[in-house]
C-alpha cells in the first residue's frame, strides 16, 4: 500500500520493493522485479502521466526472411530489427562425385564408387564458399529451345504436307495410267 503526505509526496515504502522470481512457461531464466517507489511517485490533483520508462530487451518482432552468409551461417531476421544465427551448413565432398548415385531431381546418396563422405565447413580444407542470397540459374535458354520447338513442329507440318501432296499426286497419276 502506498501512503502519501498532504503535499503529494510519497511516505511510504521509501525503499525498493523486490519481488520473488517468476519461473516463466516460456523456459527463460527467471524473471526479476523490482519496483522504486520512493523517487518517481507522486499524488497531485493532476491526471496521470508517466515520468520515466526504460527497456532493456528488444519489442517484439516476426521473422521477416533468412539469410546465409558465405561462412554457411544461417541467420534469421526479424521485423524488430534484430538477427539471430540459427546454425551452420556442412558442406560434403567426395573423392569421385561422379560416382554418387540419383535418388531425385537434386537429391544424391553415396555409393562405394564415389567413396566415403568427408564433411567440413564452408571455405575451410578444400571446401569452397557459399554464396548466399543467389538463384542457382538454368544452364538452358528457355527461348532459343522454345524457338527450336517450334521450327521442329512447322518442319513436321510442312513434311506431313508435301507427303499428303505427294500421295495424292501418285494417286492421279495411278488413275490416268489405268
């Protein structure tokens, strides 16, 4: 209970009331509270405002995107501003990478002849970087195969034509023979 005098000022608690710790749900480590009374309180015929606010943790924020640097580290952003490393990537090699066997469009499984795996971290003992926050492009020009297709069907077209011309020209010609 707080107790002020005929001037507005605080008489009592005049020292810091400190709460037990909370044991959160969440798994964080305790949480502390300790509440000063004495030098921000106050009672006037006046409405309330506040005289001093302080935060020492970050607002809350979503996860905005993801990003990996060419370490292999993997860091998640948020809308608050705040980033955090989530993990690192493992790079794997293999003595003979021709030897991996295709278990899906990008998916390989070693076999005995592309030897044993040997892991590492990215830029380290032979291993090469990561490039992040890049597209891995097709290596076919969507435009010059779909023009090739296209000239395949017309060829196909016109060679169906003069056979079908062809035919018909036997045929007369079969006719006025007889």
């Amino acid at each position: 209970m707080l107790t002020f005098d005929q001037d507005g000022k605080l008489t009592a608690p005049i020292a810091a009331i400190t709460y037990d710790p909370a044991t959160l749900i969440t798994g964080a480590k305790p949480l502390s509270v300790s509440i000063d009374y004495g030098t921000l309180s106050s009672q006037y015929s006046a409405p309330f405002s506040v005289m001093s606010l302080s935060q020492d943790g970050h607002p809350r924020g979503e996860l905005s995107g993801m990003d990996i640097d060419s370490g292999g580290v993997v860091r998640a952003n948020y809308t608050n501003g705040t980033q955090m490393a989530l993990g690192k990537l493992m790079l794997a090699n293999f003595d003979n990478p021709n030897g991996l066997k295709q278990i899906g469009n990008a998916s390989f499984e070693a076999t005995n002849a592309s030897g044993l795996v040997d892991l590492g971290e990215a830029g380290s003992g032979g291993f090469g970087d990561i490039q992040g926050g890049a597209l891995e492009g097709s290596n076919v020009d969507l435009t010059e195969q779909l023009v090739k297709l296209i000239s395949a069907q017309r060829n196909f077209q016109a060679n169906a034509k003069a056979l079908d011309t062809s035919g018909t020209l036997m045929q007369t010609i079969m006719g006025i023979m007889n």
